[in-house]
C-alpha cells in the first residue's frame, strides 16, 4: 500500500495547527501513518463499509499507542493532550481510510 505521507501531513498540520503540540503531533502522525500502513496491508476487508474499517484501525491504533509512556516521544503529560492525540488520530484514521482502503461503501 502506497500512502502518501506528505499529504496526510499537511492535512494534520492544517486541521491542528496549534503550536503547543506541533512536535507530539508530528511524531504521532508519524507513528499513527506507519502503523496504519502496516494494518492496512494485513487486515483490510473490502466486504466492511469504510465505517466498519475506521472503527477497526482505531482499535488497533488504541491497542499499540501507550501515551502514559514517558519514554514515547509523543508523550505530554497532560489530560488535554489525550484529547488532542485522540482528536488526531481519529483525523488520520478517517483520511487513510477515505483515500487509501480498498471499501468504497
């Protein structure tokens, strides 16, 4: 699977564009990208609607994110940034299924 990489970051940075968490939110789209790019290669069903597929990637996502880790280079220690890093990835999540699964439903 082919995503394009620049794109889903310029839609990021124009959806979110708040400086305080520019840094957490690269390197969460970063991650986020690479780990939905793998997802996407095992695990995409053309018979689930888009819906059905958003759903499942967020779950996976949930699964291999740790944002209470320190050691994460996402990490913010703050109630607000899991907002936002949930904001984003649900962002992200929808864009690559959209643009980039195989369900056109």
């Amino acid at each position: 699977m082919d995503i394009d990489k620049a794109k889903i970051y310029e839609a990021v940075e124009k959806q979110f564009p708040d400086p305080a968490f520019s840094t957490e939110v690269s390197t969460l789209t970063r991650d986020v990208i690479k780990l939905s790019m793998s997802w996407l290669e095992k695990y995409d069903d053309e018979n689930k609607s888009r819906r059905e597929l958003q759903k499942d990637l967020k779950i996976y996502l949930k699964k291999q994110l740790v944002f209470d880790d320190p050691n994460k280079p996402y990490y913010f220690p703050a109630f607000i940034w899991i907002m936002v890093a949930q904001a984003v990835i649900s962002f992200i999540v929808k864009y690559i299924i959209n643009n980039y699964s195989r369900s056109r439903r």
